[in-house]
C-alpha cells in the first residue's frame, strides 16, 4: 500500500527469558536503544502492539515528550498470570488500564471484548479485527496424517496451561487428536496421553497442510482475545469447534453455511463439526483478507505530533 513500517521488537535488543514462559523474549533495560530507533525512523505515527518492556518505554518516551500514539489490547495477560502464579486479576486491569488510557485509541479485536473491557473502565475502544494469508493458508491436496485413523481432530498453537489443551486431550473423541506447536506444557502432556500426535512447531505451507489435513479444529481456550488459528482454520476449509466465548463466538458468527459450533459442551461441537461444510469454512475466512485488516489498522492510527510538541523532525513513516 505503499507505506513503510518499522517493527521493533524484541529481537533488536539484548533479552531475558520470561519467567514460567521461557519461549518469549523480554527486553533489557531498552529505553535508550529504543529512543534512538524511534527518532531515527521519525514516524508519522506510533502504535504500540504490546505492555511489555518496548511498550512501556515507547509509551514513557511518548508521554514525556507530548507525542500521540494508539495501543492494542492483544493477550489476557491478568488472566494469563492468575493461571500460572495465583495472582489476583483485578490490580492487573488496574494497571493495564493506565497504561492504555494514555493512548488515544486501544485497538480492540473483537466485539465481545471491546463490551467485556468497556465494563472493566477501558475507553477509547476501536475495532480493529484480525486478517489470514489466504495464498498460505487455503486446502491443499493430499494429507499429512495417512497413518492416522479418522476423523482427525487437530489443535494449532502455544502449548502452555493458558490454552486449556487437556480439555481437548480429555475428549472421549473417535479417530486421532494431534497437537501442533511447542511450549512449557509439551514435556508434561506428552506423558499423559501417549495416543496423541505431537508434531511441534510447525511454520509456514507445513502448518497449513496440516490444518487442511485435519477434520475438525478444536479450539479449547478460553481466555484468547481473538484467536487468529481459527481463521487459518478456515482458510484451509476445516470446520472449528470450540466454547462459546470471546474469539470462537465472534468470528464463527454471521456465517453463511455449516462452518463449526461454539458450544458448552466441547465433545459435542466437535462431533457436530464433522458434519459442516469445507466450501463454507473457505469462503467466511476469505472475509478476513490481509488488505481489509491493514485498511482497518491505518484508519485508528493518529498523528504522532501534537500541537505542543514539534521538536521531532519531519514525520515520514509507521512506527509499531
């Protein structure tokens, strides 16, 4: 679309394992290192994507010097903590609700949450849905599981306590379940159902051939904001089961045709499932394109000046 964007993340600076999640990097003490990168881009604008050790600094730098810049609610980090350490939810929100207040927009995925946060004091909310490459991710011919009885139940995504994988594990389901990914619970869940498949990680055409192999996608979170495995799902034609709450409920809704079931009772979506319609799956997801994503996300962008502040040089470009 003819923009430049520049992401900062983790990988530009020195890191520390985070602590139970040694999969995900945090930066060290990057304040300075980050403060020469913005002002080197000089951005038109500056979005924000998480509340971690870059997000507080660019939101310090930010405040201080009188710049604008927009947030995104991304991960149930309150939720996330109190399933890992006990740690209460409520001084969670608190802070992350300072810390999104001074933006002006928090960038939201879905309509569930943009109520649920709204209810826990957040304002400014603004609709920014998710996209799927749907050249990668698209039916393919052929399976990557033949040795496998059928149906096959799949999940896709970070194995960790969060994920709520042993609800789908525990299924009394037919055929096979296979677990794709990698994270701080695989060791464990190994061990405990020996009869499951895990694959590992798997990235890019090898990960959509295994959506596309699959019978039915099984999403058992239920703390997710979104939940973009399950377009990937989609794209690839397989129907999605899940429970009825924040993410499944929002993009398997206004469907046209038999794509999956959000239910209580997880067994029975995904018996349901097997019966939806591969065709329909596709055509819903292709209404989550790459362009209209992007189109969305420039549109809640703002101006990174303010009026009393034009001590940066002439803004050229997107800052995230």
């Amino acid at each position: 679309m003819g923009h430049t964007v520049d992401v900062i993340g983790p990988d530009r600076f020195c890191t520390f394992p985070c602590p139970t999640y040694p999969d995900i990097s945090l930066s060290v003490l990057p304040r300075r290192s980050l403060v020469r990168m913005i002002e080197a881009f000089r951005p038109d604008a500056l979005h924000i994507a998480t509340e971690g050790p870059l997000g507080i600094a660019a939101r310090s730098w930010a405040k201080r010097g009188g710049f604008s810049f927009t947030t995104a609610f991304h991960t149930r980090f309150a939720e996330y903590l109190n399933a890992r350490t006990g740690f209460p939810v409520q001084p969670v929100y608190a802070w992350m609700r300072r810390f999104h207040g001074a933006g002006q927009g928090i960038m939201v995925a879905t309509q569930s949450l943009r109520e649920e946060l709204a209810t826990r004091g957040f304002g400014n909310i603004r609709a920014w849905s998710r996209g799927v490459d749907l050249e990668l991710f698209k039916p393919y011919p052929g399976s990557e599981f033949n040795g496998l009885p059928r149906p096959i139940f799949i999940y896709v995504g970070r194995v960790a306590v969060e994920k709520n994988i042993g609800a789908f594990l525990d299924l009394d389901l037919p055929g096979s379940k296979v677990v794709v990914g990698g994270g701080p619970q695989l060791p464990a869940l190994q061990r405990e159902f020996p009869d499951v498949t895990f694959t590992g990680p798997r990235q890019g055409k090898a990960l959509a051939r295994a959506y596309s192999s699959a019978d039915v996608f099984v999403f058992p979170s239920l703390t997710d904001t979104f939940g973009l495995v399950i377009l990937e799902a989609l794209a690839c034609g397989t129907p999605v089961a899940a429970f009825p709450v924040t993410g499944p409920r929002d993009v398997l809704a206004n469907a046209t045709g038999n794509i999956g079931l959000a239910h209580q009772d997880l067994r029975t979506a995904a018996l349901e499932a097997l019966n939806a319609d591969r065709s329909a799956c596709r055509m819903h997801a292709e209404r989550f394109s790459w362009r209209a994503c992007a189109e969305t996300f420039l549109s809640h962008l703002v101006p990174l000046m303010s009026p009393r502040n034009r001590s940066m040089p002439p803004p050229m470009s997107i800052a995230n």
